[in-house]
C-alpha cells in the first residue's frame, strides 16, 4: 500500500497498459461470454453500489432483481418462477445441488447425483464442496446424454439428475424430456444447466423443449452474461416453486432482512439491474436477430472447415462448431502465435470455437484465411 494517493492521470496510465494486454473480442473464439450491450454498460455503472445482500437498504433495487426473475421465468415457460440473480452458472449449479440436498434429507456424505459426462466442471466443484459423488453417464454419438445409462446408475442415495441444454465443448442440447420422465418415474430433483443455452434456444427457429415446459424439471441455470448479452457477473437460478428457494434460507442477524437464500453475502444490484435494462431494451425480437446472425457465422464457419476437409464432431446446434483435426493442440498453439484464441474438447479431442455476437462474418473469414496456411 503507497503511503500517499496517486492522481487520476498516473492511474489510469497504470491500468491502461494493463487493459491493452487483454485480448479483445473480435480475436477469441473460444469463450461463451462477449462485449456486454452499451445499455447494459450504462446502467451497471448506475448501480454499482448498490447491495442486494441488504435488500431492505436497497428495496428499488431489490424490485428490479424481481423484475428481472420475472422476465426470465416468463422465458422459461414459467413466468411466477421463484429465484435470484447469481455470479453465474457455477454458483446457480452448486445452489441447486444445495436445494437437493435438503430436499432429500440425506447423509451428503452418501449422497450421488448423476450427470452427463458433458456436464460443466462446476459440478467437480460442488462434489467438493458439499461432499456428495458423482455419477457420470455416457453419451450417445451425437454427444447428448444417454437416459438408458443415467438410469442405471440411479440408486437409493442418488438426490438428484442433471441434464445440460448447451453443453459446453459440443453446444450439445441434451433429451431433457425423457430425462425429466426418469426423474418423475424415481422421484427425483432435476437440475437443467442452461447456462449458455438459455439465452439461444428459445429464439431459435425451432426451439426444443428443456425448460420448465417439461414437467419433471425442478430449477435452471441460465446466464444473461453469455448470449444475454448483460455485463459479467449475471447469472440467474430459478425454481419451479418458492417452497424449492427456501430450502436454502439461513438466520442472518445484523442486516435489515432477516433471512438470505443466496450464496454470496454481499451481491452486486448492477448485475440484476444490467440484465433487466438488456432484455427490456432487446426483447424477444432483438434476441432473435441476434441469435439469428450468430446461427448464421456458425453456419459459414462450419462450411469452410468442411471445404477444407474438417469434419465437425457433431452437426452444430447452437452457435458451437468443433472439427477433427490431427493434432489440436498443436494447431491450437499455432493459432495463438497469430492472436486467435480457440479451444479444443476433450473426448474426442477436435477444435472447437465459439461464436458469440462479436464473432462476425469478417471475424470469421480472417479466422478461416490464418486456418488455412496451418491446416
């Protein structure tokens, strides 16, 4: 800590050079966040110090996070749908799994969950956290979950299913209705993680069934700081019902409200109030044309890498495309040394990209123009 303040022009130099070291947007296809939308922006810096950890110091804040559950529940097919703004799709999963746990009334300990190995590392993460296994099942040749092998490994101290709309290697939609048919024949909880495709598929042009639309469906994860379009961190959990919320209600003794259902302690009103400024200001119609023109470079991506002899893994079904390539992560490094940032999945092992709003028809011909002198 310096023992006297610097001035405002030595700072911001400071964080200047630091700021031009990251890589900007229009260089990366491999991640599933984006420029967030400038009234998004604008608004997040309106609320920046506001606190929905202390909602009865913040009630016009605390309304617009309901606001914004609302919008997103009414996305979801469920439009009274209980919840609350999150970090992101990893705390929305943990708090999930929290919900199960209690419902069941089991040893953690004992406890599994069984999930596809598709599923986000945030389960790792939760399996650590609270103690319970996991159960991973296998996949079918189009990367989908297969419910025949969740089934078996179902036993009396399984709390809970999961399944993935928007996985995060093949954008992979999993059969989340026979999933949800699984958990109503077992009385089970199911999780849908829609992190990423929460925001794609109800604005595509044939959407598929994998939100509370399907009856077994108990919460879901969906992140407004992906395909959403709002500032980082947003992420939303909702549930079927209040009566799933409270399940995670704790005693808090010193602040205005008496009891907390959320993770964190303290929580940032500017995520709450950015994505509900993006969704109001977008609505149904512009998340579509956004959806559209990122369907639409997926498409163009995809058919350049076929014309030049690169299967994808999957057909893509969101704005996700993987090819089979010899040697991905060799072609990975070489696409690094020319600034383009891409991944690669893990079983089978291809390249995969991400394209997200910023991934533009430009954006993806200059990509395919550097692929071509590697590959």
């Amino acid at each position: 800590m310096w023992e006297t303040g610097g001035d405002d022009a030595e700072i911001l130099a400071d964080l200047g050079e630091a700021r031009k070291l990251d890589v900007p947007y229009s260089r990366v296809l491999s991640s599933m966040c984006t420029n967030p939308h400038p009234i998004a922006v604008r608004i997040h810096q309106e609320f920046v110090n506001t606190n929905l950890g202390d909602p009865k110091l913040f009630p016009g804040t605390a309304a617009i996070e309901r606001r914004c559950i609302g919008l997103l529940g009414d996305l979801l097919h469920l439009p009274g749908a209980a919840g609350y703004m999150t970090t992101g799709g990893t705390e929305s999963n943990i708090q999930a799994l929290r919900t199960a746990i209690h419902l069941k009334q089991i040893d953690r300990y004992r406890a599994n969950i069984v999930v596809p190995e598709s599923v986000h590392y945030s389960f790792e993460k939760a399996s650590q956290l609270l103690g319970i296994s996991i159960r991973r099942a296998k996949l079918d040749d189009q990367m989908r979950a297969d419910p025949g092998d969740m089934a078996s490994l179902i036993d009396r101290d399984t709390i809970a299913l999961v399944a993935v709309a928007g996985t995060t290697e093949f954008g992979q939609i999993d059969q989340i209705e026979a999933v949800g048919k699984l958990a109503q024949e077992y009385d089970l909880y199911l999780h849908v993680d829609a992190a990423f495709g929460g925001f794609v598929i109800p604005f595509m042009a044939k959407p598929v069934k994998f939100d509370f639309e399907v009856p077994g469906v108990k919460s879901i994860a969906i992140d407004p700081h992906k395909m959403g379009m709002s500032t980082i961190p947003s992420g939303g959990l909702l549930y079927r019902d209040e009566s799933l919320l409270k399940q995670l209600e704790i005693n808090v003794q010193y602040l205005t409200s008496m009891v907390q259902t959320s993770l964190a302690g303290t929580r940032s009103g500017a995520s709450a109030a950015s994505a509900y400024a993006v969704m109001r200001y977008l609505g149904r119609e512009g998340y579509r044309q956004i959806v559209s023109r990122c369907i639409d470079n997926t498409v163009i991506l995809k058919d350049h890498l076929i014309d030049m002899g690169l299967e994808p893994v999957i057909d893509p079904v969101l704005n996700i495309v993987t090819a089979r390539v010899n040697d991905p992560q060799a072609i990975r490094k070489r696409l690094f040394e020319k600034s383009w940032y891409v991944s690669t999945t893990t079983h089978p092992c291809a390249l995969r990209m991400v394209v997200m709003p910023h991934v533009t028809e430009d954006v993806v011909q200059g990509f395919i123009t550097d692929l071509k002198t590697i590959v």
